[in-house]
C-alpha cells in the first residue's frame, strides 16, 4: 500500500515533469487554465559566489554534469545556496486550500545561463509516503516559501541545478501542488484537493568569480 501510494506521488512528480513545461513564460502560468493561483520567485539576494570546492572550472563543470549518469558520483555534490523566495498568490475572491508540503508536492528549479547545468538524480528514497499539508491563503494574499539551494524535484532531492562559471542567470520554478477548491480540469487529488502545476516567470542573478 506504502509503495503503491509513493509510486502516485512520483508519477505526480514526472507528469509534472512533461516535455514543454519547463519552458520559461513571460508571466506566471497555471494548469489547467483558470487555477486562481500565480506563481513567482523573488530573489532576495541576486548577487552570488562561484564556489567549485577546489576543483577547477572545467573539473567542477565535469563533475556535476555527470550527476544522473552512469558516469555520475555516488551523491551529488551540493547545489549552490540561495537566498529566494516563492510567492503563491490567490488570484480568486474566495479563500482557497494550497498543499505546501508533502510527498505530493514538488518543486522543480531551472537554471538558465551560459554555465548553466541542470540534473535529474535518481538516488534512493525511503518508502514511507510523506502526507500533504496545507495552507489557506486569503483572496488576493500570498503565501511565501522559502527556497535556500538550487536542490529541488521530489523531497528536494532528485533535481540539481548548478552553475559553472560567472555570468548573468535566470531562475524559474515550476510546483506540482493541490488545490481545494479543486480548479475545473484538474487531476483529482486526495480530500477533495485538485492536482496543478504553477510555473513562474524568471528571476535574474548574478555569478561573480570568487576572490
């Protein structure tokens, strides 16, 4: 049964997941169309470190993109610390249940950037399943998730994002999560609650090399 209920959760994640919804939008985006809910990231800190842990450029570059490969470490190494938070915001005239935590909800981060990499790492999990919890958000208010590491995907623990070099890059997210009331053509959930997914715009941050 535990196995059975954490295998929906992962298809949760991998539908999620689907060829053409890791595009970047010009403005927040919901599906299925019409979830009163907006999603965006703010970076309250948009200036960041390069740190290789030693390694040179083209080493570190090596090494974390053969996370996820049969060439790949045992663990990745850790994803670059962050400072951002994300935003959900409750577009309706009416209160609404949002799931912030839980096996059912996932946040998946991309990079976007020169030196930008982005990996999936199917490592081993533990099979309790992990019960969703939720949050009510008022009409027109937000609700604010903290987000410290570029570590994200199912637990935080099965997508990294890295960035190789100093440049210019953009951050975005997309979070598989609930809502009750369920949105018309929404995947139906538990209790009540509809499966969505919300992608935010971008944010821009700047990698500057260590000194």
């Amino acid at each position: 049964m535990v196995r059975s209920i954490l295998a929906l959760a992962v298809s949760f994640w991998l539908a999620g997941s689907a060829p053409g919804e890791d595009k970047k939008p010009d403005k927040p985006k919901a599906d299925p169309e019409g979830t009163p809910l907006e999603l965006t990231v703010t970076a309250k800190e948009t200036k960041y470190t390069l740190d290789t842990g030693g390694l040179s450029a083209a080493d570190y570059k090596k090494m974390v993109e053969s996370v996820g490969t049969k060439k790949g470490v045992g663990r990745p190494p850790a994803a670059p610390a962050v400072d951002l938070a994300l935003e959900i915001k409750n577009t309706s005239d009416k209160p609404v249940k949002v799931w912030e935590k839980g096996d059912p909800v996932v946040l998946t981060l991309d990079l976007k950037g020169k030196g930008a990499v982005n990996a999936d790492w199917n490592g081993p999990m533990t099979l309790e399943f992990r019960l969703p919890s939720a949050v009510e958000i008022q009409p027109g208010k937000t609700h604010t998730i903290p987000v410290k590491s570029l570590a994200s995907g199912m637990r935080g623990a099965t997508h990294y994002s890295y960035w190789t070099e100093p440049g210019e890059y953009e951050i975005s997210a997309r979070l598989r999560t609930g809502v009750s009331p369920a949105p018309k053509g929404a995947k139906e959930g538990m209790d009540g609650f509809g499966v969505v997914t919300l992608t935010s715009p971008a944010v821009k941050v700047t990698v500057e090399e260590k000194k």
